[in-house]
C-alpha cells in the first residue's frame, strides 16, 4: 500500500472512526471506463461531511449571532482502489483535530471491507456576513472530538 502523509498506522487510523454514512454509487458518477470517475469521491466526502456534522449538532444553533458555516479551505484525497457503478460504499468520518475556528476531517471510503479511498480536509469555520473567522463553541468541538 502507499504511503499517505497524514496516516501513520493505516489499522490504527481505521478502527478510530465510529461515523459512518452509506452511499449507493452512482452510474453518474463514472466515467467511460467504466469505474467512479476521480472527482466522485469529493462528492462522497461532502455527503458524509455534512451528515457527521449534523450528527454533532454543528447545524443547530440557537441564534444567528452564533451561527457559523463550515467552509472547506482545503481538500485531498488518496486512491487505494477501483470503485464501480452500483457498488455500496461506506464513507467514515471523523474530526481528526478541532483548534478555535478551524478542524481537520479525515474520510475514509470502504467497498467490501477494504479501503477504497482516503482523504483529509481543513475547515473553517466563519461567518455568514463578515466571511470572517469565527470560534467552534466549547460544546460542539466535545461533540467533533466525540464522535
């Protein structure tokens, strides 16, 4: 297997994830080739991202004031396997790291047991109206850091 920046111990990194959504591939999302096309996977990774984030609660503030989006300021993914039409692929995520405005996700795609895909990605957190930075509460970075 290949060596990934941001995975030191490949069994380790993924008996860590405990989200999960599934995803029925697509035939849109392959190509002429007939497997999932290589921007498909930054697709899956939006999927999950924002089902684990509404899983922490991220998207349920109580006022504007403190109401923050999460932006994605970067985004990379690795791949380890073909993936094809039809196929169930469960895509895992986690916060790998959650500072004062900002967090690392880590994904991992997984078809028939094995590790398809991995990717990570910076979020920030900002907002809305002034586009600026703003603090992840207390109780949301427990939750990103729980699950």
């Amino acid at each position: 297997m290949k060596t990934i920046s941001y995975i030191e111990n490949l069994e380790e990194w993924r008996s860590s994830f405990s989200f999960s959504t599934p995803i029925k591939i697509r035939f849109s999302e392959t190509d002429m080739f007939g497997h999932v096309n290589n921007v498909s996977p930054f697709i899956y990774f939006e999927q999950a991202r924002i089902e684990f984030l509404k899983s922490v609660g991220l998207f349920n503030t109580k006022s504007e004031e403190d109401a923050g989006i999460p932006v994605v300021a970067d985004l990379q993914c690795d791949y380890l396997q073909q993936m094809y039409f039809n196929e169930n692929l469960t895509m895992y995520v986690k916060a790998n790291h959650v500072g004062n405005t900002s967090m690392d996700i880590h994904y991992m795609g997984v078809v028939d047991g094995k590790v398809a895909l991995t990717g990570r990605g910076r979020l920030v957190y900002v907002h809305p109206k002034t586009g600026k930075p703003m603090p992840i509460s207390e109780e949301i970075k427990k939750e990103l850091l729980a699950t």
